[in-house]
C-alpha cells in the first residue's frame, strides 16, 4: 500500500498562488495564508483582468441601449447567463436569473414564490444546519403569513438523516427549503433522495448550493429541485452577483419581487 502524498504532490502549490495576486502580500511578517473560503474567496488575476475590461473597455447599460458599448455589454453580460446555465446543466438561459448574491435570490423566491403560495397554517420544512439567508427570509414568511417553521435535526456527528426528513412532511408542507453543503459543518445532504421524496408528495425544493457549488459538479436537471441558489463570491468570482435557477414553469407563475425597467412595455402616470 502506497503512502498518502503530500499536497505538492498533487498541485503545483506556488503556481496557485501566483494566480492570486492578493497571495503575495505578507502579514505579520509571513506570506499571507487564506484559510476563510468559506465565507468568500479570494480572487485569481483572470477576474481582475476580466473585470478591469469590463470597466475600461466595455462598460455600458446591459439592454438599455442601441449603440457600440451597449451592445457589447449586453452581449458579455448573456454570455456570462450563458456560461451559468452550462455550469449548472440548466435546460435553458431563460432558466437563469442574476441576482445581488444568495441572500436576494432567496428572498427572491420567498416573496415571489412563498407570498402568493404559503398561506395560515402551512409549513415550511428546513435543516437546522441553514445559514441565516435560508432562516430569516421564511421566519419574515411565518410571520406575515402565519406559517410554521418545521426543523430536520442532525445527529451528534453531523450527519443528516434521511428518515428525519421524511417524517416531516406532512399535507401542510409547501416548501423544503435546504443546503446542499452546510458551510459551519461541511455536512453533504443527500439532496437528490430530498428532491425525490419531496415530489412525490407534490412539495418543491429549494437548494441552497453556495458551498456545493464551488466543491463538486452541479446538475439541476439531475438533481431535479426547483429551485437552486448561489453566489458568485464563493465561486472565486465578483461580490454583487448571485445566481436563482429556477425551474421555467414555476418562474412564470411568480409575481415581481420588485419593480423597474426592462419589465414592463408601457407606464403611465395612472397604471403600467
């Protein structure tokens, strides 16, 4: 039997580094180690050069206009849809909504989808591993819309238990809303069995995949859930830009989260 290698062995180390410019600064005297990936990642010199681009050569209103730099925006900002959708196996681009980060594409579907859909009585079933983004926006739910809150334990180890779940749902379960990776214990949830179990009773799922989605491949069509979310933050990408995949019929079916341009063909003083 071989002995384990050391991480040299297997990655060029420094040349990772190098990649991050931030990784060649010192602290206390020492190069710079960054260990809070967790919470967001640094990021490589390809992201810097792409946004400077983008900033010095390219940037203008995205579908707000008819001239040179416009177009050129545009077209850079449907490509970037373009390369989520393949990241995430989406069936389309129509599947693809940009938001701020996680927190506002929850919110997102709270409001959008939970409002109009989660009424007095009805539950809302979540891991007790959830980040707050997957807390607060359906404890704002619960008490504007008289909902209960339904917890799925872990055990002492931090293992999520499949059987829990299931004893959870019941005929007033409107939503499962769960992470894919628990960012305080790196617990994996067996999202796919969450998805199958939950359909088959007729209650969608929303998953939240800001840690998976940075450490393993990613198959909404596979995976089945309605709805998925992430940041671009953890993704070695840009703060500001979060990702809502939601399936396209029940994106249609959801009322405005919030109001503006480019969602609507007229206004007047009195209606729109």
């Amino acid at each position: 039997m071989n002995a384990p290698g050391k991480i040299g062995d297997f990655y060029d180390v420094e040349a990772i580094r190098r990649d991050f410019p931030i990784l060649s600064r010192e602290v206390y005297g020492k190069p710079l180690v960054y260990l809070d990936n967790g919470a967001s990642a640094q990021k490589p010199q390809a992201v810097l050069d792409t946004i400077q681009h983008a900033y010095s050569q390219e940037y203008a209103n995205v579908h707000r206009g008819l001239h040179f730099l416009s177009n050129a925006a545009t077209d850079a900002y449907e490509k970037a849809r373009e390369t989520v959708r393949r990241f995430l196996n989406a069936p389309s681009t129509d599947n693809i909504i940009f938001t701020s980060n996680t927190t506002s594409a929850i919110n997102t579907v709270a409001y959008g989808y939970g409002m109009p859909n989660i009424g007095e009585g009805d539950e809302i079933v979540l891991s007790i591993m959830e980040h707050h983004s997957n807390i607060v926006p359906w404890h704002f739910i619960r008490e504007r819309q008289g909902a209960k809150l339904v917890w799925v334990p872990v055990d002492d180890l931090g293992v999520f238990h499949i059987e829990e779940f299931e004893k959870r749902l019941t005929s007033k379960t409107k939503l499962v809303a769960i992470t894919h990776m628990s960012n305080a214990l790196g617990t994996v949830t067996p999202i796919k069995e969450i998805v199958r179990i939950a359909h088959s009773r007729g209650i969608p799922v929303l998953v939240d995949g800001s840690q998976s989605a940075v450490h393993m491949p990613i198959d909404v069509q596979d995976l089945d859930c309605d709805f998925f979310v992430f940041t671009g933050h953890k993704v070695y990408g840009p703060s500001g830009i979060g990702v809502l995949y939601g399936k396209k019929d029940i994106l249609a079916g959801m009322r405005p989260f919030m109001g503006g341009g480019e969602m609507i063909e007229e206004v007047t003083m009195s209606s729109v």
